[in-house]
C-alpha cells in the first residue's frame, strides 16, 4: 500500500458548497494497493458472460503481474468508510474471476470433445472427395512381346499406412498406382537416353517434335493411352495418360531455358492438375548451354523454393522428384518427378555424321 495526500475534485457533492465557477477542491488522502496475481493478463480485458452493471476498475502491471487500485476521498472520510470501499472493490474483481474462471474450466472440459468432432467433420468431407474413397488402377496393357526395362533398385521408405476409408457408396475414380508410375517413368527415362545417345539427330528438332517421340514411346507400351497436347483444366499439357476422360498422369516437356523458365512451368503443370491428379512429370530437354553439369545444380534450388513445395524424395541420379501442396486443396499432395537431358551439340560438331 501507498498513501499521499491530495487535492479532492468534490465539485457537485452535497455536502461541499460550490463558491465560484470551475472545480472545487478539497483536502483528501490518496491509497495505492498493489494487488500481485497469477495466470494470463489478457483475461483482465475480457468479459465473462456473468457481469454486473457496476464493472470493477483498475490498473494492470502485467511486467510485474500486479493489480493496482488507488482510492481517494476528502480527508473527512472514515477510515471504516475507505475499507469497506475497498474489499467492496475487491470482492467485485474475485466475483469476476470466478466467473471467467468457470467459463475457463467449461470449455476446456469441452475441448477433447470438440477435437474430436472436428476431427470426424474432416473424415466425412474428405469421403465426399471423389477418388479418396477407393482407388483402382487403369488397366495400362502391354502389347505382347515388348521388352522390360530393369529397374533401378531404390531403398523404399516404409511409412505407417492411414487406416483405408470404405468404399460403400461412393464412386471410385481413376488413378495411377505407384507401379504404374515407375513404369511411365522408366520408359521416359529409356526415351531419353535414346535420345542423349544421338543428340546430333534429336539436336535439330523441336519442343513438339521431341514430345511427340517420347509420346511414341509411351504409345507402343501402352496402346494408345497416351495423347499429346490434349485439354486440360487451365490449358494444355504436353502428355496425359487417362482413363473414361479423366486424366491420371500428366507431363509438360519443355527446353531448357533457366531457372525461371523451370519454376513457371512448374507452376504451368501444376494449373493443369486437377484435385484428382497425383502423379506427374516435368521433361527438361537442355540443346542450348554446354556445361550441363552446372544445369542441373539449378533443379533443386528452383523447385524446392516455389510456393507449395513440401519434400523431396529420393530419385535415381540425374533426376528428382519433390512433392507439392495441391493448389485447389491444402491437403491433397501431388508428385512431380523431375528429368533432365541433355541433347545439347558442340556448334564445331553439329555438322558431322555419326
């Protein structure tokens, strides 16, 4: 407690006669308390749902946690008078905290409940989402008589399967599988070595004419699933595989042309997918820059920094695959593997057979 003397406004009391305009003062005392206290100091600003008409006043010192009260009056007040004023004060504030108190211990018996239906409202949203019920595989034939690629053996993290949503009553809708996916992407990666092996033949020919070679490919594997330049959402896509007209793998090929190029068309492939894509792949075919090797130091840093990017996974030597945020739902994530090749001819060479 602190005490001072002080000058009074008793201007309009009863018992003080007013003798001139302005305010009248008087003799009186002031009392400082310093109330210390515990807990969170943004609750003193906040009102519970039981309240008085009369609210309680006082100044909060939230660096020190102390709860100051200064009461004055004229020095003709008893000091029974100031004490029953202020555990008047004192009462009221105690009333208000047990108030909030309540409403504190209320809702927090509540909030394991409230967790938990919000938790089943995104189970159920997420079962009206077309293709997260069940998923099957598009029946990609091989013709007889093709050849297998080996593939490239690759450590596979084991991660804890979600528990699978049933598929009563709701329609599945076409996807890739991830065996499937390698299998694209492997014949992807044979076209392209075919490619890099000849680059005086592929060095002349342009975006389209090297997507539709590598669509060729992907044709004689698959019968015909595969189409070139085909609508999609926001525009058109290089290559598509789909299945009763939706689209299940998706691939831009474009020439190298730098970072920048690399990141929006990224952003491109990423417009074109659908909530129902997953699966994708981005083809970078470098003619233009001799050091390649400097080329593709520049995937990483240019994808791994464009809005929506979440991970990179583990992929063969010479490619990348990263996973992305979908852009129409947060909680959708889409797989885009990344290859490079390198077409690119020495000019003193571009001439000369093989």
């Amino acid at each position: 407690m602190d005490k001072e003397e002080a000058q009074i406004d008793v201007t309009g009391r009863f018992d003080y006669v007013q003798a001139h305009s302005g305010p009248t003062m008087a003799k009186g005392f002031r009392f400082t308390f310093f109330y210390p206290y515990s807990g969170d100091a943004n609750l003193w600003k906040l009102r519970p749902n039981t309240w008085t008409s009369v609210l309680p006043s006082a100044e909060v010192d939230a660096r020190r946690s102390l709860l100051i009260l200064r009461m004055e009056n004229t020095s003709s007040t008893s000091p029974e008078q100031l004490k029953q004023s202020l555990e008047s004060q004192i009462s009221s504030i105690r009333g208000y905290i047990g108030w909030q108190a309540q409403m504190v211990s209320t809702f927090n018996e509540q909030l394991p409940r409230q967790v938990r239906e919000s938790v089943e409202h995104r189970r159920k949203d997420l079962e009206k989402l077309d293709g997260f019920a069940a998923v099957f595989d598009i029946p990609l034939v091989k013709k007889p008589g093709m050849p297998d690629f080996k593939p490239i053996e690759m450590a596979k993290k084991v991660s804890r399967p979600l528990p699978r949503v049933p598929a009563t009553g709701v329609k599945p809708e076409p996807a890739i599988n991830a065996e499937a996916y390698e299998e694209i992407l492997r014949i992807i990666r044979h076209a392209g070595a075919s490619f890099e092996g000849t680059p005086q033949t592929y060095a002349a020919i342009g975006e389209e004419g090297l997507r539709d070679n590598m669509l060729s490919h992907i044709n004689v594997i698959f019968e015909g699933k595969a189409t070139g330049e085909t609508f999609r959402k926001y525009g058109k896509t290089d290559i598509r595989i789909e299945e009763d007209s939706r689209s299940a793998f998706v691939a831009e090929c474009k020439l190298w042309g730098g970072q920048k190029l690399l990141g929006e068309t990224l952003d491109q492939l990423l417009d074109y997918l659908t909530w129902r894509d997953c699966k994708a792949a981005l083809v970078m075919f470098n003619k233009s820059v001799a050091g390649f090797a400097g080329t593709q130091e520049q995937v990483r840093p240019a994808l791994t920094t464009r809005p929506g990017f979440l991970r990179e996974l583990s992929a063969p030597a010479g490619e990348w695959r990263f996973v992305f945020q979908s852009k129409e739902d947060p909680s959708r994530e889409i797989t885009v593997h990344v290859f490079m090749f390198n077409l690119y001819v020495a000019p003193d060479r571009a001439g000369k057979k093989r």
